[in-house]
C-alpha cells in the first residue's frame, strides 16, 4: 500500500542541511513483507522495532526538530523479518495544519508533530513529542502503526508531555513531566500508575522558560535537570538561545514525597539532551549518567559524564567518562532507575574529538571498558535499542538499529549481541527503503499470557 499525504514534499536543489541527504524525508508510506535476512535473526525476537523521527510534509519546514513524525516499524517473528512498514503519525497539525498556538486562550495541546519518541505504557503504544499531548498509534495485527488519536489520560493531563518519560521497574509507574514556555509554571511533574492512570500531577518552580528535554528517575529520587536554553521566541530557527548567565542546575524531588520540596543542586553550565541512567547510591548519593555539551553556542561535541550528588554535602562532583563523541545514550530499560553495569552510546564522526565514524559504543560503567564496533565506511547506525534475550535484567540481548548505507542510498535494520558487539552483526535485514535519520525508538515485544 502506498499513500502519499496532501502536501507533497517538492525538490530543491539547494534544500537546507536538515532536508537533505539521509535527513531529507521520504514522500510516501509504503508496506512491504518477506524482507530478505543476511545471518540469523534470533527466533526469542517477536514483536516490533519502531522507530520515530521527524518527515515534513511541507518543504518550507525550518528546522529538523519540526519535520512530521514518521514511524518505520520492523516486525520480527519467529527469526523472520515478517514485514516493514512507515507511517505518518496523523496529528491534527499533520491532517489539519492545526499548530499549538492556533485558537483563543490556552494552547492546543492536542496539536504537535509526535516525531520523537515511541513508548509503550499500560497497554498503549504512544508517538511522543515534548510540546504537546502524546498520540497513541495501533500495534495490533491488521491495524500495524495506524493513529488512534491523541492521548491525555482521560482528560487529567493539563500540560504537554517530555519525549522521555521513564517507566519503574519496580512499580510500572510511568514518571514525567511537561515544560511551557508562555507562562508560569514552566515545569510540572506527573506520575501514572502501572493502569496508565494519571495519579500526580505538581508545579514545579523555576525561573523561567527553558528547553528541558529529559530527566532522571532513581528507585528513591526524581531529579529534574534547568539548563541555560532559555525561550526566546525572536530566536532563527528553535525558539531557544544559550544563556549561560541563566545558570544551571540539578532539582532532586524524593518519589515517597511528589509534593514536597524539590532541592536544587548548582552544576556548571552545559546542556543534556539526554540522560542514560541514574541510581542511588547509599542514602546520601545519587549517580547519573549523561550525554553532556558543554554549550550549545558553537559545535562542541557531546560526551559521556558522570555526576554524583552528595544530599549531605549538598554537592555535585561532575567527571567526564570518555572523550569519545556519542549520542542517544540507552541501557536495558529493566535497569532504569537501578545500578545498570552497561550503557550503549552511538558514535559519529567529528573532526579532532577522536570519534570512530558510524559506530556503537558499550560501557562498562563498573571498570570503565569500552567496547566498539564500526560500521564501515559510509554506514551510520541511529540509536540501538536494547533486546532482551530472557527474564534477566542486565543479562544477555541484542542492540537493534537502522543503519543507512550513503554508498547505496539504502538503509538496514541491524542485529547485535550486545554482549559482543565487536563480532559484528548476528542479522542485518535489507529494507525496501531508505529510513531517514531520526531520534528514539524501542524494541516492543509481543505481550505474553
């Protein structure tokens, strides 16, 4: 099947950098079965590799973050690649060209792009994006990637939700939050059950509008993360500047008190898009992990670091792990919140940081070991979502990517064991098109009983 959307995407010949190349979007949706295998695919593996990322139906679209989302979906079953199919998600911004300021009064949260994250909770597959509600999409056989609609928890969600929200191990609760940008309060922190039942939802105070993309979740502690990307809405492009006299700094919230007092905790200015993990550490001590820059004003590249909070001391001893560029930091989820002995990071090329061009990076946060593996040249890997191999939290698995081939202009899902990534790919699966570069995604296993 084959469905091209109203507002074709038309041809430059000088587009943009993010409307070009592997970021250019594709035009179509497309269907196709049968995918054709190099190696095994390991038979535990049934369910669906999806993956969301921004696709504009409009040419003008200014700048990556605003691209339509587009959700590519591998269905694995029985060590076969059963099926791949791209859809849009179908946003009343994306059916309707409805925006989030459009209308009187407060803004239209239903209204967004859902082009970051896909994320499943209590049931609902959901397309997340930070600025508005999330969209639920359908996952059942025959109804693979259709949109259900928006989601807002029943009517309680009042604020527009993070791309990353963090589900417990422990208690299935889903922890997040939403940001504004037009009024105070900028922050609020909510909570839904193992049901999906929106059960806290808390102000949380700041000094002003700031672009916070992720967050920290431990077994005892929620820790916010106000960094100096404050809202300026005149700003070219992102309506964002860096503003490193804003300040920066870590909120620690305990999770038995959501409505106590959030503690914040002075680092030096940087900017985390995205967080690992973190662990408590003892009583006194909490341990995070982070994809950090250290400005966003010029090109410097993101690294590894760890922090460590002192509650006794009311200190934070910031180190950097590695020096190697790496983006999209992932764990095996069953960890989050937990002490998880290994993290994946995805590599790129970046002249003079010593970055391996197209590869992935695996952690070892107990002895400080660093696997690699490259792709080869002209092959880029996006994020690699962690796979569980069996009931084992922190055990065996494997690392699933999109891997796009500028050589061929095509793209790959591939295979890892991430216990051995150095040995390479166990299966690569040859895709009936290329997969733009996107953002976040999971391995989504077929429920059991």
């Amino acid at each position: 099947m084959t469905v091209t959307p109203s507002t074709a995407v038309s041809e430059s010949s000088a587009p943009p950098p993010h409307l070009a190349g592997n970021f250019a979007p594709v035009t179509d949706e497309l269907t196709a079965y049968d995918l054709p295998v190099t190696g095994t695919i390991p038979p535990e593996l049934t369910g669906w590799y999806l993956r969301n990322g921004p696709n504009p139906q409009d040419a003008a679209s200014r700048h990556w973050f605003f691209g339509d989302g587009m959700v590519h979906g591998v269905r694995l079953e029985g060590g076969r690649a059963v099926s791949y199919r791209n859809r849009w998600v179908r946003t009343s911004t994306f059916t309707d060209g409805i925006r989030l300021g459009d209308g009187p009064g407060r803004r239209n949260l239903a209204a967004g792009v859902a082009n970051t994250h896909v994320v499943r909770h209590a049931g609902r597959t959901l397309a997340l994006v930070e600025s508005s509600f999330p969209y639920e999409i359908d996952c059942r056989p025959g109804h693979e990637l259709d949109t259900v609609g928006p989601h807002d928890f029943g009517g309680r969600l009042a604020t527009a939700m993070t791309a990353h929200p963090k589900t417990c191990p422990t208690t299935g609760e889903l922890h997040f939050f939403g940001y504004g940008r037009s009024s105070a309060p900028y922050l609020t922190y909510h909570r839904a059950d193992a049901a999906g039942e929106l059960v806290v939802s808390r102000p949380v105070d700041v000094p002003g509008a700031t672009m916070m993309h992720d967050f920290h979740l431990t077994a005892r502690h929620v820790i916010f993360m106000d960094l100096p990307m404050v809202h300026d809405r005149d700003h070219a492009g992102m309506p964002y500047r860096w503003d490193p006299g804003y300040g920066a700094r870590l909120g620690v919230l305990r999770r038995d008190d959501p409505h106590g007092e959030v503690r914040w905790l002075d680092i030096d200015p940087c900017y985390v898009f995205h967080s690992l993990n973190a662990h408590d550490d003892g009583d006194q001590r909490i341990v995070l992990y982070v994809s950090r820059y250290a400005t966003l004003a010029g090109h410097a590249p993101p690294c590894l670091w760890r922090w460590t909070i002192d509650l006794a001391a009311g200190t934070v001893a910031e180190e950097q792990i590695d020096d190697q560029m790496g983006e999209f930091p992932r764990i095996d989820d069953r960890l989050a919140g937990l002490p998880a002995r290994f993290g994946h990071v995805t590599a790129a090329e970046a002249p003079g940081t010593g970055a391996i061009p197209g590869a992935l990076l695996r952690y070892d946060l107990r002895t400080g070991g660093v696997a690699r593996y490259g792709f080869g040249p002209g092959r880029t890997p996006g994020e690699a979502a962690f796979a569980p191999a069996d009931d084992r939290p922190g055990g065996p698995g494997w690392l699933i990517t999109y891997v796009y081939d500028a050589t061929t202009d095509t793209s790959d899902l591939v295979i890892l064991d991430a216990e051995d990534i150095t040995a390479g790919p166990v299966a690569t699966v040859s895709l009936p098109r290329r997969v733009p570069y996107g953002f976040h995604g999971n391995w989504l296993p077929d429920p059991t009983g």
